[in-house]
C-alpha cells in the first residue's frame, strides 16, 4: 500500500511526443498561450500565480540594486580585469596583467564578465547576472517540485526559497554563491528526471551541473551529492546493478564538469600564468584541498587569517561549532525561520510513508532534499575553518522544498490525527522561532512579534479544535485558515527580506536582516570597532590573536600563532586603527573592504599608464581593488587577498621594479600582516620599498614612485 501525499501531481510526466505534437511546439504563437497558459490540465490561477511569483522574486532581488555600488569589490575587481583580457577571463585573475587570481575559480566571474563586455562596466552589469540567476534558481525549484507535486506545494517552495533572507542578500550580491546555487537545483532537477525513468541522460546532466557547481565554489557543490544518489540508488525504476553503473556514469560527468579548468591550469606553464590566490605553492591543487577544502572542515588553513573554530559548542574565530550553530545569534536571522517547521515535516513524511514502495516519489523528494538540508546544515554546522553567515545560502533551497511538500502534503491529509499533529507542531515551532529571532532586534518593528503570535496562534487553535471535536472545516474556513498559517510563517523573513533589499550591501562578509555581521550592508568604515585586542567579540570573532597595536609578525598577545594565523594585524579593525577591515584616511581598502581612492590619487596613477604593465602594487586584494576599479587600470596585488600569499617574492619584485613595470606602491592599507610564513613577503617588500624609495601623499594616500629611487 503507498502513503503517497494526495497532492502529488495527478497522472504521471506525458510520454515523449510525436511528430503532431513537435510541430505544435515549434509554433510560436503557440509556444507563447502555453507559456502564459501552463499545462492544459492546470486550472487557471495556476501560470499567473507562477508569472507573479517569478514577478515579485525579480523585483526583490534587482529594486534598488545600483545602491550596493561594487558590492564585493575584490570580485568586481576581477570582473573588471576579465572583461578587457581573455587570460584574465580564463583564470579569474584579479588585474588584468594577470598577477594573482581571486581564491575561487572563475565560473561566477564569467558570467558578469560577459555582461560587462555587452554593457559596460558599472554596477549593474556586474549585479544584475546575480539576481537573474536567484530568479532562474526559483523557477528551476518550482519547476522540480511541480514535477511530481501540485501546483500548491510548487509556489509555496519557490516562495519559501525566494524570500529566505540569505537568499534576498546573496541574489543581490557578487559572491560566488548565486551561481552555485543555481547549478545545484539544476543538479536536483536533472536527478528527478532521472529518477522518473531511470534516464542515463539525465543522471549525468545531474553530474554535469553539480560539476560546474565545484567551478563556482569548490568543495562545497559535493554536499549535495549524498543525497542526489542515496534518491537515485533508492528510487529509480530499474535494477540495483543498472542504478549503479549509472551513477559511476554520472560521477564521472561530475569529475570531467569540475575537472577540465583545473587540469588546464595545472598543466599551464607556472612562469605564463597568474599565481593562484589562496595557494601556498602556486597550485590550484592545494587551493582545492587546503584553503578551499579541507581546511574549511577542520580550521588548518595555511595562509588564512585565522580559523579554528571551537570544537563542540566553543567559541573560534569563525563562531561557536555544535548541532546548533544555524540558530545563533550570526546565522539564526539569516536562514533558520523555517528549519524548526522543514524538521518536523521531513520526519513527519518519511515516517508516513515508510512503507511505501520502493519508488514511492514522495519518499524520493524527502530523500533528495531533506538529505540536501542534512548534509549541507551539519557540515556548515561543524566545520571549523572559515564559515560565513552568507554561506547558509546553499540551505534555502532545500528549506523551502521540505516546507512545500510536506506542509501541502499533511494538509491534503489534514482529516488524519498524526498529519494534524504534525501540522500543528510545525506551525507552534515557527511561530515560537519567528518570536525568538524578531525579539533578537526588539527595537526594529516591534509590533511584529505579537502579530506572528496572534497568526500562528489562531492557525494553530483551530486546528487542533478541528481536530478535537473532530469536525471537518468547510472548505471556505479551510482556505482562510491556511492562508493565516502562511502568513504566520512568512511574516518574520519576508521583512527580514525586505530590509535586506533596502540596504546597500558592501565587503566581503555581508549579512542579512536589520542587524548583523556590522550592520545590514555594512559600508565604509561600518565598523569592527578599534580592535579586538580586547577579547571581544563579534559574529564569531574572538579577540586575543587580534592585536591593537604593532605585534611583532608571528606571535600575538597570547603567544605565538599556528601557521595561516593572523598576528600584528597593526592598528586593529576598523576605520581608526589602520585598515584591517575597514578603510583607511587615503580611501584605501582593508581586508574585507575595497576604498575609493582621491581624484588625485587616480589621476596621478592614470598618468602615463599605458607605460607600465601594473599602474600600482597594494599589499591584499582590496586595497588593490578600489584603485583599480577607479583607474580601470591594472593593480597589483601583493599576497593576495589576506596578503598572505608567497607572492612576489622580495626578488621578483625587486625585478619588476627595475624592469619597470610599476609606477607607485600604494602605502598605509595597514595590510603588511604577520600570520605565519607566508606574512614575511608582503612585510620584507614593503620594508625594501620604504627604505629605498621616497614617499609622498597624493589626495591623503602615501604613496612610492618606484621609478624614482631615493637620494
């Protein structure tokens, strides 16, 4: 007997067409009244209410966008560089006279490069690809859940993923993380095809997209695997021997999909290429499992600016670790609202449906994406390196695919007590969290919270009375009763949305909601405060490794640090104390923030630019990004993104400056860090360059002119 939720989409996918029904497609006319119409057997609120859906998702994501200005200018930067040079292009390097590439690959910097290259480069052409792939990614989800599923449990997944906060934030921004997210429902979109008919095809486009995924963010596109073929090995309508040679097909597809760009570059002749940021040896390799692997997992991350993360519910520089970690106090506002509710529905359906057969689908899609939000939830819950709120990104999708056929599918069975109860619960377990997070800003709207209360209160006591006195809704109190249920649960994030689209957005850690990681898009100077020599905290950072004042490279106030640690960090963080993560007086970037340089600044470094392969070279990547993207000319970037990069060495350097090859060496970034071996390069150079050349101020900003040696 099956337990296959009633709102499971009727009949099963049309069988392939014939040559009639090819030649209707290609009719255009055609092709446009289905496109406005939907399936012949849908009723007719059904396409507008999807046009809408994807209507409002456009809105939400691109209103306003031009206010985030460079947004993640260290990736703008790159953009920059890869729309005026194919070898840029193809690395992902920083400038355009390819020094060093950003420590991603580069799948997520083409697409905006080629919207630049069409468009110009501005802050829209560098945005804009991002909110139209949050809004593909929320067609694509509504599409995969349509598939098996009604109508119903189709809009309301793509509604929950849409306004999930993190999602507003990252579809507005120029992280890597909008395009991966993309790639990976494409990936379980593909997987459900397969699953239909245990089609070889579509299990290896599911390879293909999860592979391109690796060449947006790395390692992180594997944790979905799991779950795409625990559904395909359980699910798929043919013999056990067959779903396992399909899958190895597939794994295959995936290891070609991510493998081609890195093979490239490893076999790339070392001296004609950029350096690969983020690397300690020039290899992509160890970029793949170090810095971008492993080292995220377990804290060791040579050439990072700190890490360790606290095992079992202690503090490390990138927040408390443990099972609970998406609910604090930095992740919690950004993704959470729903994962109570998603828990209980996920239970509550695989348990329902326990015995159904082996290809029941609703089982396989609980399978699918409740093992996405397991995998990707307890990894980024426990992983000890460098985790960032942002990155939460990668659970809305599986959130609001729980959420849409779980919650749709009890309702349809809302007449059996165990679906009731499970409805009430998750109900009473989101509107209880929705208050806990919105008393977390008690002074932003704070007649939200007893709304959310009276909503989900009301949902709740009629259900249960329904359900007491054993007496069915009509179909009218029905309607209205589910209604007040979704607004109960939507209330909290989609203002928690809405705030977050209505802010600017800067830097390289942005963070969703009225509050956060300094503020909703935290701009310059937004403020880490003077330091954390003092054993504060903020959003996961602990003081103590972090001092105020000029800390001798590789110790800190609590002994010397681990290799990839952070010391002497000289002047703190934040607009008073130098420039380690705000800005500096010359308009200089820190460590996670570009600055603006001064006109004269830009015009002094445009003069004769054309004679020099780079106009500038700034210790990190953002204290090169600014000028860059206001001269458009190439700018050098020593070490890399942290400046922590082995790259150039004092030699190579010294070389380049007496080839001439750069104009100016920008001072006072404050990004001349200690932190293990890699710090002593960026130190040893800026140390030569001050003692053999004479600095000057243009528009606030010591510079070098190291075509002009002193005495």
């Amino acid at each position: 007997m099956t337990t296959t939720f009633p709102d499971q989409a009727a009949g099963v996918p049309p069988a392939p067409a014939g040559p009639a029904a090819t030649q209707v497609r290609q009719s255009p006319a055609r092709w446009t009244r289905r496109l406005l119409r939907g399936r012949e057997a849908d009723q007719p609120w059904v396409r507008p209410a999807l046009l809408a859906l994807l209507t409002a998702t456009a809105l939400l994501y691109s209103w306003g966008l031009g206010r985030s200005g460079w947004a993640n200018a260290f990736y703008s930067a790159a953009v920059q560089a890869g729309s005026t040079s194919w070898k840029a292009f193809f690395f992902g390097s920083s400038d355009a006279s390819s020094f060093i590439t950003v420590d991603k690959p580069p799948a997520s910097l083409w697409v905006a490069e080629i919207f630049v290259r069409l468009f110009g480069l501005n802050s829209w052409s560098v945005l804009v690809p991002q909110a139209l792939e949050g809004v593909a990614a929320v067609g694509v989800l509504y599409a995969t859940i349509r598939r098996w599923f009604s109508p119903g449990a189709a809009l309301l997944a793509g509604a929950v993923f849409a306004t999930t906060p993190v999602a507003v934030l990252m579809f507005r921004f120029n992280n890597p993380d909008s395009l991966l997210v993309l790639l990976l429902v494409l990936g379980a979109y593909a997987t459900v095809r397969a699953v239909e008919d245990a089609s070889t095809r579509w299990i290896v486009w599911a390879g293909v997209f999860v592979g391109f995924g690796f060449l947006a963010k790395m390692m992180q596109t594997f944790l979905v695997v799991p779950a795409f073929a625990l559904t395909y090995l359980l699910a798929a309508p043919t013999p056990l021997r067959r779903r396992i040679g399909q899958l190895l097909l597939a794994g295959v597809a995936m290891l070609v999909a991510a493998g081609w760009w890195v093979a490239a570059v490893e076999l790339w002749p070392k001296s004609s290429r950029p350096y690969i940021g983020g690397s300690q040896n020039n290899s992509v390799l160890n970029l793949i499992f170090g810095y971008n692997g492993f080292g995220r997992l377990n804290g060791n991350e040579a050439g990072s600016v700190g890490g360790m993360g606290g095992a079992g519910g202690t503090g490390g520089r990138w927040g408390a670790t443990g099972l609970t970690r998406m609910f604090n106090s930095e992740m919690g506002g950004q993704v959470s609202w729903l994962i109570p509710a998603a828990l209980i529905l996920l239970i509550g359906g695989l348990a329902l449906g326990w015995r159904a057969p082996r290809t029941d689908r609703t089982r396989a899609a609980l399978a699918l994406w409740g093992g996405w939000l397991l995998v990707t939830g307890i990894t980024l819950s426990l992983a000890q390196g460098i985790i960032h709120p942002y990155y939460t990104v990668a659970l809305a999708p599986a959130i609001g695919a729980v959420t849409g056929i779980g919650g749709t599918g009890l309702w349809h069975r809302r007449g059996q007590f165990a679906a009731s109860l499970l409805l009430a619960m998750a109900l009473a377990a989101t509107t209880a969290w929705a208050y806990v997070l919105l008393s977390r800003t008690p002074s932003w709207h704070p007649w939200l919270r007893p709304l959310v209360l009276l909503l989900g209160g009301a949902a709740i006591v009629a259900l249960i009375l329904s359900l007491v006195l054993s007496v069915p809704l009509a179909r009218r109190a029905a309607v209205v009763m589910a209604a007040v249920s979704i607004v109960a649960g939507a209330t909290g994030p989609a203002a928690y949305a809405v705030a977050t689209a209505s802010a600017a957005h800067t830097g390289a850690i942005p963070s969703a909601g009225p509050t956060g990681f300094g503020g909703p898009g935290r701009g310059p100077g937004g403020g880490f405060g003077g330091g954390f020599a003092g054993g504060g905290r903020m959003n996961g950072f602990t003081g103590g490794g972090f001092a105020g004042g000029n800390t001798p490279p590789g110790t800190s106030p609590g002994g010397p640090t681990a290799q990839g640690g952070t010391a002497g960090l000289a002047g703190g963080f934040g607009r008073r104390g130098g420039a380690m993560f705000g800005r500096t007086a010359g308009g200089l970037g820190g460590l996670l923030d570009a600055g603006t340089p001064s006109a004269a600044l830009v015009t002094a470094l445009k003069a004769d630019a054309g004679r020099y392969t780079w106009v500038a070279a700034a210790v990190g990547s953002n204290s090169a990004a600014g000028v860059q993207l206001a001269t458009g000319d190439p700018v050098m970037a020593i070490g890399g993104f942290n400046g922590t990069d082995p790259t150039p060495t004092l030699t190579q350097f010294q070389g380049y400056v007496s080839q001439r090859k750069i104009h100016y060496f920008i001072g006072g970034s404050g990004m001349g860090m200690g932190g293990g071996q890699p710090s002593g390069t960026a130190s040893a150079i800026t140390a030569w360059v001050q003692q053999n050349f004479s600095q000057t101020t243009i528009g606030g900003t010591t510079v070098y002119d190291l075509t002009t040696p002193a005495g």
